[in-house]
C-alpha cells in the first residue's frame, strides 16, 4: 500500500497574514509561489528565509552570469566556464551537536555541523551541569563574541522525565543544566542535541 505525504500549505498572502510560529524543523510550502520554508521554533513566518537546498557548488557554466546579493559567494572562471562557490548565505554561525554522557563523565560529543571559527569543548561542571567552552581563538565575534541577545540555544533531550535549560554564560562559554520534574539536578545525558545560532 502506498502512503501520501502532504506538507502544510497555503498561499503567500495568507501564510504572511497569520503569521504562525513553526515548529523547529517543520516544512511549509507556498501553493502559489512554489517556495519552502522551514521553520526554527522561534521566528515568525515572514521572518524566515525561504529553503534553497545545500548548494556547494556549480560547474561547467557558459555564457553571462548575474548573481544577486553576493556575500559568502565566489565565482572562477576557466577555459571550460564558470565555478560558483558558496561558503554560506545564512544570517548567522551555527552549531548543531549529539551529547551523551555516563554518570559524572564528560560527554561525548558528535558535532552534526559547525561554522564556528573554534573547537568547543563538553565538561561536567558540577551535577547535571555541563559547559561548552573555546579552544583556539576564543571569544572570535561570530561565534559568542556577541552577548547574550544575539545568541540563540536551543537543547532538547531524549532522557526520560528531565528537563534541558541552557544559559550563556560570556563570549568563551555556554552551558546546559538537567533537570528531572522535580526540579533536582541530574547527571548523564541520553541523545541530547544542542543547536547554537550566533547573530
């Protein structure tokens, strides 16, 4: 048996009139326009940018080429055509991670995607508390150089009936605290992801 799937959709107009708040990752789609936003959890629909796909690169162009709001692109060109590279064309450094941590360990740590000009490093502070830090160049605006109003983190765990809260400490560190429901501290993390945008 065959299954559908359908993303929410709507047109332009109404999508920017009602203006809705979209889940972290969820998809919508302009029926009129053809165009795809995801959402962030945070900003409102007219807010978001529109889903352009992960272009890397483009090669073997020919002919003349125009290129609107060029920052973060660079085009070469060669005896076969042209080379468009873009490095990125968000708004902001971003930093998206999988925690897992034993007891009082340090945890471990798989980045999923990082444009962050240094290293951070996951410690265990004290229970249920862990902190992110720089290595190398820290405190590099456009990564926590910024204070805390141009900082957005985002964390959520898997671990059963606990509660993630993460906090900016200062331009070199941030950290995540867990709770259980009733408010004391634990340790160990199961799956947890933190997702870091700088503005």
């Amino acid at each position: 048996m065959a299954f559908r799937i359908q993303l929410r959709n709507d047109t332009y107009a109404n999508w920017t009139e009602v203006n809705p708040i979209l889940l972290q990752g969820e998809p919508a789609y302009e029926n009129n326009t053809n165009r795809l936003k995801i959402g962030n959890g945070a900003s409102g629909y007219a807010q978001l940018p529109y889903f352009y796909g992960n272009i890397e690169y483009v090669n073997g162009l020919t002919g003349s080429i125009g290129i609107t709001g060029g920052t973060g692109i660079n085009v070469t060109t060669g005896a076969s055509g042209a080379t468009i590279t873009i490095t990125s064309d968000r708004p902001y450094k971003l930093y998206t991670c999988n925690l897992n941590a034993a007891g009082t360990n340090d945890p471990t740590e798989i980045v999923l995607e990082s444009d962050f000009t240094a290293d951070l490093v996951w410690t265990r502070g004290t229970t249920g508390v862990y902190v992110a830090g720089f290595t190398g160049a820290t405190g590099v605006v456009g990564d926590f150089g910024h204070n805390a109003s141009k900082v957005m983190i985002t964390s959520v765990s898997s671990t059963v009936n606990s509660h993630i809260y993460p906090l900016y400490i200062d331009a070199d560190s941030i950290q995540i605290t867990q709770t259980g429901v009733t408010g004391a501290y634990l340790d160990g993390l199961s799956n947890c992801f933190v997702e870091i945008k700088v503005y």
